[in-house]
C-alpha cells in the first residue's frame, strides 16, 4: 500500500465562523479607524455609516419548465455627494444586503481615492447563474433592470459588471433599461461591449491599474521588479492581466492559485502559455512544466510580492503569518481579514488595499461614461496613458498621507477619501 498523501487540513471558512463580523461590520470597522484623522469634517461621520438608499426587489421571471421562480435582488447607493452612484452588479448565491451595502461603501471609498466624480453603489442578485439557461438569465437582468430603474441613470446611478456578471449582461441593462425609456442610453451602464458604446482598455483596465500601484510601492520600498518573485491568487480578469505586465517587466510569477488548484515554478511559470491554458481549460490545473501543491501551501511560497485577486477573506488570523512576501496587492476586494491586516502591518509587509490598488477598473469606467456622453471614442493608447496617470497621482497621494501620520496605506487611503466625501457633504449642505 502507498502512503498516504498528505491532504489539505478541513478548516471552517473564515465567513462562517463566530467572530465574523461580516462585510458590513468590516467597513464601519474601518470607518472607525479613520474619525481620528477626520478634523473638523467628523462631523459628517454619520453620513459614511449609513447607505444613502437601499433597494430590495422582488426579480419573477418564468423558468423554460414553465415554472416561475422569485429571486431577491437589491441595489444600494452607499452615497452621492461626490457624483452619481458607480459600482457593479453580483450574480451570486451568497448575495446578501449586508454584502451589497458594504460593497457600495467600498466604491464610494475607491472612486474618492481616486478621484473620479462619482458616489459609491453597488448591486446584486442572489442566485446562482450556472442553473440557469441563458434564456433565464437574460429573463432576469431584464426584470431587475426594470425593478431597480426608479433610482437607476446615467446621471443617477450607473451599474457595471462584478462577480457572474458580462458585457453581454451589461448590453441586456442597457437594452433594458433603454426600452423603458424610449431612447438609447448607453451611459447607464459601464462595462459593455465596445460596439455597443464600451471602452477599449476596460476589460485589461484592473490588472493594469493593479500593476501600476504595485510597481510605484515596490520603488518605494526598493524592491526592484525586475528581479521579484511574484504569487498571484486568481488569475482571471485582474490576476491574469496583473501577472502579464508583471512577467512582462521581467518578474518571476512563481506560484498561482485558482478554483481547480495550485501550481509552482521556482524559475518562474511560463504566463503567456499559462494564460492561454487557463483561456483554453478553465483553470490552471493540469498546466505542464510546473509542479503542484496543496492549495493551503499557497501561502508559504518565498515570494516578494503577492497578488490576491479572487475572493473575499483570504488572508486572514490563520495564514497572515506565514506570507513570505513584502508587498501584498489586493487585486480582489475585501481579501484581508480586519485581523489579518494587523499582523501583515506587525510584520511589516505593506498592503496596498483594493480601494486603491483595483480602482483602474472603475477608472476606466468613468472614461467610458465620458466617451459616451460625447459619443467621441478614444485611442486604446489614450485611455492607457490617462489610467496610469490617475492612479499614480493618487497612489503619491496615498503614501504621503500614510507617511505624514504614520499609518497605513488602508487607513491613509480611507483618509483621502472619506475627506473627499465629507467635504463634499458639508459643501453640499443639507437639503432642506
Ligand atoms: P474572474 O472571474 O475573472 O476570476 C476569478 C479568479 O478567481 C479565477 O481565476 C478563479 O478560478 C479564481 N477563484 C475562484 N474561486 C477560488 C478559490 N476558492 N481559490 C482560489 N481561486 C479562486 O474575476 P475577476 O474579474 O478577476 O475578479 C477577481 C476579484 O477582483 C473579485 O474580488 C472582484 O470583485 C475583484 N475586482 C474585479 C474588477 C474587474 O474589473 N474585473 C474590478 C475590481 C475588483
């Protein structure tokens, strides 16, 4: 008989343990960090803890057995004062409206931090888009497109893909949304396909923008790229992209993780034959000239930099410790635990956040609305170049608050925006 192998351990995911506190209760966590730093604007406080709106919709459609089936969806606009609502749409199973809000507050967050003239909303559906036929699906985009397009609009609140959700879904919300209104409005949704009023640049947009804050923190710290070991977790649309234009730069991606396993290279893989595995496979598993490893060892590998771009609560009280890497980019959102970020900031490894690191996205966003309002398109090379240049501007933004009050990049960039968000506020006013 052969030994056994060794088996990854069964632990409790991190959401279903006691002490969890949930997305929500992670955001208002975070808020309380920055009311020290908030001046006169704490104030305003209050207005960052409640979500503006808060839409809960029944979504009905007719199933091709001929049943009809009720979904929940929901669609809440965390806040306004900076712009109209911006921020994705899930298709999930595990949606809840404690997770949308808190990801709506998520996106007022990042679009301050970076600075583009919108508020934070989010959306969602709880459902799980693999049993449903595509018929289904466009069935109930459709239907939730209607039931959320009282508080929906291009000058309102403009919704764009996240988790399950497409240009192909973005093109139905538009249709949709379009045929209620008796016009084409194509700047009420972002995200879609580029015949059909999208942006070039959008869909590399947030690994690209992961890459640049990435490599401006590495030259702070004296990291040099060109000789990093970089692990990436996820390597779909961010992780994919991010760990192009790192190998690109000449880094070493040694390790990638995603839903079908874990794969190691000490030289480093090969990531134009990886993506094109992974393009034509589903997965990286089963990818030649690299070993395997158990999907908990992910978190020991010798690396410089590590990317998590999948889900949310990766890293957290119970593997923080073992991270190899100095720099960690948080291309997904929400991937470090509250506890977790205390012992990666004890450790000293510096956490560039999602609320800045995975912003080129919404950046991106914001230039498809724009492009749309003018019906004037723009060079790939165009949107390339104002990308970078945003989010250097506000990474240097960032770090100079992190270093002028000595915290960190999260808490620094949670300063930078919730100031912008205040003063809008209080600028504003209260009506009436
Ligand atoms: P994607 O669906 O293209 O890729 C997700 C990746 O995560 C895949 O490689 C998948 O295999 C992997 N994955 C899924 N379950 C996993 C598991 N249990 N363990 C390890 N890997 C797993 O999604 P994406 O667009 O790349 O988004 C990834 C993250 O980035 C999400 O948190 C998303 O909210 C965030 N994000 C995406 C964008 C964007 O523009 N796409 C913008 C901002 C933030």
């Amino acid at each position: 008989m052969t030994p056994a192998m060794s088996t990854p351990t069964q632990t409790i995911p991190s959401y279903l343990q006691a002490d969890n506190l949930g997305p929500w209760g992670i955001y208002l966590k975070q808020v309380d960090r920055v009311v020290p730093y908030l001046g006169h604007l704490a104030r305003w406080q209050e207005t960052l803890r409640r979500p503006k709106r808060a839409l809960i919709v029944d979504v009905p459609i007719q199933l091709d057995n001929g049943t009809v089936a009720h979904f929940e969806g929901y669609r809440v606009q965390h806040n306004t004062s900076r712009g109209p609502g911006k921020g994705g749409v899930r298709f999930h199973q595990d949606v809840t409206l404690s997770e949308v809000m808190a990801l709506s507050a998520w996106m007022s967050i990042k679009n301050a931090a970076v600075n583009v003239p919108f508020g934070g909303a989010k959306g969602g559906i709880r459902v799980d888009p693999k049993t449903l036929s595509l018929g289904e699906l466009e069935r109930m985009t459709r239907r939730y497109t209607s039931e959320i397009g009282i508080i929906i609009g291009p000058t309102k609140d403009i919704p764009a893909p996240d988790v399950n959700t497409n240009e192909q879904i973005m093109a139905w919300m538009m249709d949709t949304y379009s045929m209620n209104e008796g016009s084409t409005n194509t700047g009420v949704v972002t995200g879609k396909p580029v015949d059909l009023g999208g942006s070039l640049g959008r869909r590399d947009a947030t690994g690209r923008g992961v890459y640049t804050v990435g490599v401006e923190a590495a030259n702070h710290m004296g990291l040099d790229i060109s000789r990093a070991r970089v692990a990436i977790q996820g390597f779909g649309n961010v992780g994919g992209v991010a760990g192009r234009l790192f190998s690109e730069a000449g880094a070493r991606v040694v390790a990638v993780q995603d839903h079908g396993g874990t794969i190691y290279r000490d030289a480093g893989l090969d990531v134009p034959a990886l993506l094109a595995h992974v393009a034509a496979h589903g997965s990286v598993a089963g990818f030649e000239s690299a070993e395997v490893l158990e999907n908990d060892q992910f978190w020991d590998v010798d690396c410089d930099i590590l990317i998590p771009a999948a889900l949310e609560q990766q890293i957290t009280a119970a593997n923080a410790s073992r991270i190899k890497a100095r720099l960690v980019i948080e291309g997904a959102n929400g991937p470090t635990t509250p506890e977790a970020d205390d012992i990666l900031a004890d450790r000293g490894i510096l956490v560039l956040p999602d609320v800045i690191a995975n912003a080129g996205g919404v950046t991106v966003s914001y230039f498809e609305w724009v492009q749309d309002f003018s019906s004037f398109f723009w060079s790939e090379d165009d949107i390339n170049a104002r990308l970078v240049r945003i989010m250097k501007e506000a990474f240097a933004g960032i770090w100079q608050v992190a270093q002028d009050n000595k915290v960190t990049l999260r808490t620094a960039t949670f300063i930078v925006a919730c100031k912008r968000i205040l003063h809008a506020r209080e600028l504003r006013g209260l009506y009436p």
